[in-house]
C-alpha cells in the first residue's frame, strides 16, 4: 500500500462520513463514484469490519465506522500539517505552529504539568486540588472554589458545546461578561484555518476526554475582543480537567490564564508584552 493512496483513502472515508451522501462526497472530493466505492472498499478490507451500511441510497456509519472516524480525522489533519512543518513533538510534547496567508497565526504547545505550579496566580494548582478532592465530580462542593473561573464544554452530536461560563474567568475578562455569557450553547469558536487545523486542535480535548485526566497547554494568537473587532495579541495557558456529571456523562472543565512567560518553542516574549495588561483572572484563592 503506497502512501499517497492510503492518504486518498483516508480523505474518501473522513468526507463520506460528513455527507452521508456519494454524490456530495464525490463532489467535494473531485473524485469519482467508482473511485470512493472503491477506497471505502479498500478501507473496509484491510480493517476487516464494515465502516457503512447503505439504508434507502443513504449511507450510514456503523459503529466500527464510527469508532475509525476520530482517528482518521486526526491522522489527515496530522499528515497535512506535518507536511508543512507546522506540528512536531517539542521533548515529547505537541507542539503546532500556523500561520496563514494573512499573516494570522495559532501557536499552541503542550506543557509540562508541573508549569502548573507556576501558574502567577495560582489558579491552576487550586483547580488541581480541587479536582482532585472531587475525585472529577463536577457538581462536588469541592469544585466551589474555581467554578466561577471555570469553562465547562459537553461533547454533543454538534461537536464541544460551551454549557457554562464562569463570571471571573479569563474568557470572560478577554469578551466581557456580557458577550462571554452569550456563548453558553455555543459550539468551540472557530478561527479562520482549514478543517485539518480544527482537527489538530481537537486532539487535546479529546485526549482528556479518553483519559479523564488533565492537560496543560500554552497557545499565543490573535483574537478581536469583539465582533468585528482588530485582532489582538493574545497568551494563555489553558489547563484541562476531565470531570462526569451526577450520571456519569462526561463534562469537560477548562481553566485558563495569562502566563508569566511564552514558553512556546521558537518565539520570543513580544506577544504577552504587547498584550492588553487588563486581562489578568482575579483569583480569590489560597
């Protein structure tokens, strides 16, 4: 099996999945009928179980197609970026570097948890030990003391919905209280970039959601503060705690905050300098 056509295969599976339909996939593949029949055949092939099932013309994952689709997804976005040498592993840990015609960029890059204990405001130690005594129990009384610096995202059939906003959390001194209350029911922003940066990006939520542990990132950007408002610079680090509700399903906490330094690789400290000194989490804690 040759690269190339495992890379074509991959990208008739991850397209027919969306549409559900040949005629749309073929279409937005300008490929052919007989040419997604037959990678999706393939596929089917070398995996030894049955990615769709044909009900009434249409097509439908079955659940090994289901299961397959993350990692496809992550692999073409992977493979894509890779190629352009915007991701590599920096000491073992995920680093992205994206940069767009327009000179808009998105640097993200995974860190060490013990940064945590560093955190100036030592928000994410205190999120740590509170996660911890509520043993990932989100609705625990031991949450109390970050909840209200805290984002809580629920993995719905329309990607990560935004369920709750905490009024003294960084995403709400970067909005205002006001647009970042708004977004409760919202899916994840999406940033101007292609499908297979968005896929990258879900690599880390998805990695908390499989472990029900924590992870720790740092991302530089730029961002409007406002609708149509001119990028600014922008520098967090985002910590992620895997947390279930009363029935179990799982809830996904998210606590972020301005970082001290830039610790992504190749990057001077010019960005968190030039960032507006107002968006800084007030944290009430010991």
């Amino acid at each position: 099996m040759n690269q190339p056509l495992l890379f074509e295969m991959l990208r008739s599976f991850t397209t027919l999945a969306k549409t559900l339909n040949l005629s749309h996939a073929v279409s937005e593949l300008n490929s052919t009928r007989q040419t997604v029949r037959r990678h999706i055949a393939l596929l089917e092939e070398m995996r030894g179980e049955t990615l769709f099932h044909v009900v009434n013309r249409r097509y439908e994952l079955t659940d090994e197609g289901q299961a397959a689709l993350p990692a496809a997804e992550s692999l073409l976005g992977h493979g894509r970026l890779w190629l352009r040498g915007q991701i590599k592993d920096v000491d073992g840990l995920m680093g992205m570097s994206y940069v767009d015609e327009t000179g808009w960029y998105y640097h993200q890059q995974q860190q060490p948890i013990s940064v945590a204990w560093s955190n100036p405001s030592g928000l994410f130690r205190s999120a740590i030990q509170c996660w911890a005594a509520a043993q990932g129990a989100l609705e625990d009384d031991a949450i109390l003391p970050v909840r209200p610096y805290a984002l809580v995202y629920r993995d719905t059939a329309a990607g990560w919905l935004c369920t709750e906003v905490g009024e003294r959390s960084f995403y709400s001194k970067w909005w205002g209280w006001g647009a970042a209350r708004s977004s409760v029911g919202r899916s994840l922003d999406q940033f101007p970039f292609g499908p297979e940066l968005a896929r990258v990006m879900d690599v880390p939520l998805r990695e908390v959601q499989t472990t029900c542990g924590m992870r720790l990132d740092q991302v530089v950007t730029r961002i409007p503060r406002s609708v149509g408002g001119i990028p600014e610079h922008l520098v967090f680090e985002r910590l992620l705690l895997g947390c279930h509700m009363p029935d179990g399903s799982f809830a996904l906490m998210v606590m972020v905050d301005r970082p001290d330094t830039i610790r992504v690789a190749g990057l001077d400290q010019s960005s968190l300098e030039e960032m507006s000194h107002d968006v800084v989490v007030d944290f009430k804690g010991d």
